[in-house]
C-alpha cells in the first residue's frame, strides 16, 4: 500500500509539471504523452504505476520486454508498450509482435527487417526515425543529413514513421539538440517528437515533445 501511495505521488508530480511546462509553451498538455519507462524494473515494481491507471510504458531490449510484458498484458489488456532502445534486426520479428510502436528505426538494413516482419505477422506498427542528433559515434540513431532517406525508404517499404525521437549528449544542455530535433520534424511534416528524460522532460515539453519517455522519475533510481 506505502508502495502504490508512493508511486502515485510520483506519477501526480510529474502529472503536474507536465501541466505547468505545456501550459508555459502555450500547449494542450494532452498533447503531451508521458511514457514510464519500465526497463530493469521488474513486474512486481511495474503493477503499482499499472495500478494507478498509467498504460503507457516503454522498454529498451527485447529480450527483457519479453519476460514481462506477455504476462502484465493478460491482466492490463490496454496497455501499450513502445521500444525505446536499439534493435538489432534480427530481433525485428519478436519486436513487431512485442510491442505497440517502435521509437529506434535508425538504419536501412532495419526498415527492410521490419518491413519484412510486418508482412509476415500482418501487423503494422507505427514507427519513429532514431537521430543521433549530437552526431555521437557511440550512440544509435541515423545521421542528421540521412533523416529524409531513411524516411522515403520507410515509405515506400510501408512502414508508418509518424515522429522523431532522440537521445541528446549528456552534460550539455539539451535544449538546442529538441530544437533541431523539432525542427528535423517539422521540415519532413512529421507531427510526433519522442524526446525529454527524467532530467529534462520539461525544457522538451517547451520545444515541442510529444512523448515524454520518465524512468528514474517515477521509479526511482536503477540499480
Ligand atoms: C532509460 C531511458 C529513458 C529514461 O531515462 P530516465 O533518465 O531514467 O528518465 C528514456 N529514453 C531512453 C531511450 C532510455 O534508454
């Protein structure tokens, strides 16, 4: 019980900093999903935010995702669970039938191995285009100058990339990488961002995030 009281006062603080950063940019602050971010917790920790009502949850790796969420789904049939990490394209298969939305689609060699999963499964889930917009080698996402490729290549595949999403190089402040991210959207008339973390959701709902994606923040820290 101390748990779930716990975990809703969370939930309602960053309910309501969402409110006030939306109302501030002069935005409806339903326009502004907030997806708790479940990776390394496990079923046990993730029943008390189900418990509230919360049904929007991302996780990054499949593997993990899959000793899960099967088994939450049976009892919370509305649930919607998004990859938010790597994928690496021989797991597009079980990520297809995994998941609801997958926020990393980052590299050709991955729109042919969803593409071709889609088919197989017959089901289509909406997709995000990954930018690695600090231009890091170590980290995922296409390059800035090969957004508007990779999202003709999806097209045409049949993929739906409704949005972009990125991770911004810690230890600098974000603000400029969301507004080149929304900017990138923008030009390619894209409406959805997945953009803002625990640290920094707010400056994100300011220029212009429509996925939050809060992990520490609700959870608390990850071991
Ligand atoms: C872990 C993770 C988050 C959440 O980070 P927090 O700082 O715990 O809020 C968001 N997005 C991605 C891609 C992640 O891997």
């Amino acid at each position: 019980m101390t748990q779930m009281m716990e975990c809703d006062e969370r939930l309602n603080a960053i309910q309501d900093k969402i409110v006030k950063a939306a109302k501030l940019a002069q935005r409806e602050a339903e326009d502004v999903r907030l997806m708790a971010i479940s990776k390394t917790r496990s079923a046990d920790e993730i029943r008390p935010l189900l418990d509230t009502g919360h049904r929007l949850y991302g996780e990054n790796r499949v593997q993990e995702a899959a000793t899960k969420w099967p088994a939450l789904r049976e009892e919370f049939s509305d649930v919607a669970v998004h990859l938010v990490g790597q994928l690496q394209s021989n797991k597009a298969e079980e990520a297809v039938q995994l998941f609801d939305a997958i926020h990393s689609l980052d590299r050709p060699s991955l729109v042919k191995a969803l593409a071709k999963a889609m088919d197989k499964l017959n089901r289509r889930i909406p997709c995000f285009v990954q930018v690695n917009i600090g231009e890091e080698s170590q980290k995922g996402g296409c390059a800035i100058d090969d957004v508007s490729g990779l999202l003709e290549s999806a097209r045409s595949a049949g993929i739906e990339v409704v949005g972009l999403m990125c991770v911004p190089p810690t230890g600098i402040h974000p603000a400029p990488y969301f507004a080149l991210l929304a900017k990138l959207a923008k030009d390619n008339g894209l409406p959805e961002l997945s953009m803002g973390m625990s640290g920094d959701f707010e400056s994100a709902i300011k220029l212009g995030a429509t996925y939050v994606r809060v992990g520490t923040a609700l959870f608390g820290p990850r071991a």
